[in-house]
C-alpha cells in the first residue's frame, strides 16, 4: 500500500488508473495539472509519482527537472502517448525512473507501479564500502572521502549492485535485468545515461572513473585507492 500521485489531465483516462490503483489498495490522489502537480509535490509527500508529459499549466518534464533539482528521490513513473526514443532519453537524463507508454492494460501499470515500489532489501543491513565511497542502503545516502553525493533512485540502484558485485563485469543487458524491472522499457541508452551520471557525480579529477567499462565485454566497479593509477581507463 502505497500513497501515489497520478498527474494526469485526462479526466476519464485518470479515473481509471485511480480506479485500478485503489484495487490494489493503494491512496491515490490526482491533479489536472502540472502546476497543482508540482505545487503538491512542493508541500506533500509521495511514494510514488505518476507523470504525463503533456500537461496544461507545465510540461510532465519541466515537474520532473524542478522535482528532481530539488533533491526529490521518489520514483517517478512517466505516461506517454510518443513512442520517440528521444523523449524516453530525454526523461531518464531527467531523473524518470521508468515510462508507461499509452495505451497500457491495469495489469502493466500494476506491475511497473510494483517494481517501483519494491525497494532494494539488504540481507544484511550494514553500510557498503569500496575504496572512500560509502553507501547506506537504509538511509539512502552516498559518501566519497565523507562528502555526501547526491543520487538519483536508479543510479543508487545501479551504484549499490555494483558495490555488491565489485571487480566483477557485467554486459549491459544483465545491469538492466539486475537494477531496472523486468517490465521496463529501458534500453542499453538508458543504463549508458545512469553511468554517465554517476561518473559525473563520483569521479575525482585526475583519476581513473569509478565504473570501468571494458569494451565488449561490460560495466563494472573497480576502483583501488593504492594501485587505481596502474589500472587503465
């Protein structure tokens, strides 16, 4: 059971996902609009965010750039009619966590709303360590050399089965598998994005990135304070 905002301007479209929704036992509210959207988002928290890009008042990717400078870290879910894959890269660089495109069965909106919500369980609930960077699945916070970087949902994700894994490769479709949901429309373009964004967040100037990629072979983590300058990019 989760509380869920659905922004949505499709009266009777929105009825029906608050309909399937409230099947599932979750609480859900829904605006008309991207300005009563973020203006909620701004005062009230949520599990889970449900977004359509094509709003009236403010564009679904304008509430998601505004939501996500914010710090915001809840999953956003986005609805779309364009099957472009622009738009889906455009909204991954933004921080959306997954995309439903429209037109969708309740049995696939439950589904992506599932795996959203399902968060990562550590068997043990100890703090990750590799090299200076630090990772507390519980509180959901990232330190390298003790100063907190701020992550996106998935790039936590991706960062933490990485942290889980280390020295280990692992080819682009087995990453996807492992961090994104098994119902997701994420692509290969998406999981280089997430990478790209945690370099940008993590590297230090001078030294080799912390995610290695081996050309044809895959991703990984690698980074060993006393012999990184060996290793090659």
């Amino acid at each position: 059971m989760a509380k869920i905002l659905v922004v949505e301007d499709d009266a009777e479209f929105a009825a029906v996902i608050e309909e399937w929704l409230s099947f599932d036992h979750h609480t859900v509210e829904v605006v008309p609009t991207g300005t009563e959207g973020l203006e909620r988002l701004q005062v009230f928290e949520y599990e889970l965010v449900i977004l359509d890009l094509g709003l009236p008042g403010m564009s679904g990717m304008d509430i998601l750039r505004s939501f996500r400078a914010q710090g915001a870290m809840t999953p956003v879910l986005i609805l779309t009619g364009k099957r472009a894959m622009e738009d889906k890269l455009e909204g991954f660089e933004t921080g959306a966590d997954d995309f439903l495109t429209k037109p969708f069965h309740g049995k696939e909106l439950s589904a992506r709303v599932k795996a959203l919500l399902r968060r990562p369980q550590a068997l043990v609930p100890t703090v990750l360590t590799h090299g200076d960077i630090e990772l507390d699945p519980d509180n959901f916070v990232v330190r390298r050399s003790g100063e907190e970087v701020r992550l996106l949902p998935k790039e936590f994700a991706l960062l933490q089965f990485m942290m889980r894994n280390p020295k280990r490769l692992f080819v682009a479709d087995e990453l996807l598998l492992r961090v994104w949901s098994s119902e997701s429309e994420a692509t290969s373009e998406a999981l280089t994005t997430c990478i790209k964004r945690l370099r940008q967040k993590l590297d230090l100037p001078g030294q080799p990135s912390v995610v290695r990629n081996v050309h044809g072979v895959g991703y990984g983590l690698f980074l060993v304070p006393d012999t990184a300058k060996k290793m090659p990019q």
